[in-house]
C-alpha cells in the first residue's frame, strides 16, 4: 500500500513537471534586453514647468520695459528665451513630451512675443518698433489664436464628445490635439526673439548714451542692424502665417 502511494506521488510530481514545461515552451524567447516604458504624460514634467514659468514671467518683460526698467527686462527677456530651448531639448532627450506640451510652449511664444512687441510699440513706451512690423507679428499670432480656439472646441467635441468650460482649458486633463510647428514657424521664433532682444539693447544704449552729443558708430551699426532684422521678421513672419494654412501636418487631432 506504501509502495502505491509513493508511485501515485512520483506520477503526480512528474505530470506537474511536464505541465510545468509545457508553460515555459510557451513563452516567448528573451532577447536580454530591457523593453522601455511607456513614457510618461504626466502634469508636472520639467519641460512643461519650465513652460508655465515662461508665462509667469512674461507680464514682467512689458510692465518693465513701460516703466523704463530696461536691464531687468533684457534679464527676464532672457530667461524666457533659454527656457524655451531648455523645455524643447529636456523633452526630446528624456522623452518627456505631453499632448498638453504642444499646446503650452507655442502659446508661451505668442504671449512672449506679443507682450514685449506692444510694450515696445505703444506711445507710452519707448515706442521703437515701426507700426507696420508690430501689426505683422501681432496680427499673425492673433489670427493663430484664433484658429486654436475653434480646433480646440473641435477637438475636443471629437475626442470627448461634451465639453465644458473647466474641461476646456485644461489642457493637462484633457488633451485633445498636439500641435507641431511648422520649419519656418521655429526660425520665425528665433529671427524675432533676436529682434526684440536687439530692440532692448538698442534702448539700453541710448540710455547710456544720453549724454553724449553723436551717436557712435557701434550705435549706429546697432540700430541700423535693428532696422534690418526688423524687415526679416516681417517676412519670415507672413511666411510662417501661411505654412500654417497650407500645412496639413501642424495639428494632429488625438483619436477618440
């Protein structure tokens, strides 16, 4: 009777040795490498802190060149331009773009740009940007805004279906487009953060040199150097005004 409990025992062990085995054989091969995750979409990423301190920082740059505070607003002008390559760069490197990332960075150009151009514009400023140049920049961006509002809603009515006053400006919660600027957009960027920043040097120097009866030559290569990058914005910024209608790649609406 021993003997046939332990041969009912062996049997049983070996069954579940070759069940066992059959399991492993089933399971596919490990190639030793090390399969990564998914990446995170997460609210508070660095790229998209650095983005939301851009726009904090903003207002400082118009309500210090009105007020005549030209360093510190050459200081925050700054600031705004690196973390605006920093944001971009941490986020392809690490892998660490959002869907709400693509919304946030452009809209904290535009603010960039449209803020310091009409400080720079208006009477009660220094007034230094020719009108019909701050009329190219501003109208471009406003007509951009525009049109994000209405792709926005359409977005979202795709993705969502009902839509709601809090769901749609958070862009964190509910994404429902990514946004991909178009080549000429990203050098308009650039070409106009150095007009501006130009622009505020240019003031600066005619601070200093208020006292001094002729401008010198630096200056004036300076501000002529203005004049002309100021007719190159105008141009990049038509173009890049019209590769957003004709691009079929700049918005990208996520699936329901």
């Amino acid at each position: 009777m021993m003997l046939g409990m332990r041969s009912f025992a062996t049997r049983n062990v070996l069954r579940q040795c070759r069940l066992s085995h059959r399991a492993m054989a089933t399971l596919p091969p490990s190639t030793g490498k090390h399969t990564p995750s998914t990446p995170s979409n997460g609210i508070m990423t660095i790229p998209n802190a650095l983005t939301m301190s851009r726009i904090a920082a903003t207002p400082l740059i118009g309500h210090f060149i009105m007020n005549n505070n030209l360093t510190p607003a050459l200081g925050v002008f700054a600031y705004c331009c690196v973390t605006d390559f920093l944001d971009g760069y941490i986020a392809r490197r690490f892998n660490l773009g959002s869907a709400a990332g693509t919304i946030l960075d452009p809209m904290a150009d535009k603010l960039l740009m449209l803020v310091t151009t009409l400080a720079m514009t208006l009477p009660q400023g220094p007034a230094i940007i020719p009108l019909p140049i701050a009329a190219l920049i501003i109208g471009r961006d406003a007509g951009l805004a525009i049109a994000g509002f209405f792709m926005r809603y359409t977005s979202m009515r795709r993705k969502y279906s009902r839509v709601t006053w809090d769901s749609y400006w958070n862009f964190f919660k509910y994404p429902s487009a990514e946004v991909k600027p178009t080549q000429i957009s990203k050098w308009n960027t650039f070409l106009q953060m150095i007009y501006l920043g130009t622009g505020v040097v240019v003031l600066i120097t005619d601070e200093d040199g208020d006292n001094d009866k002729e401008e010198s030559p630096a200056h004036q290569r300076l501000r002529s150097g203005f004049t002309w990058l100021g007719y190159i914005v105008g141009g990049t910024t038509v173009l890049s005004g019209a590769s957003y209608v004709f691009s079929r790649n700049a918005v990208r609406y996520l699936k329901p």
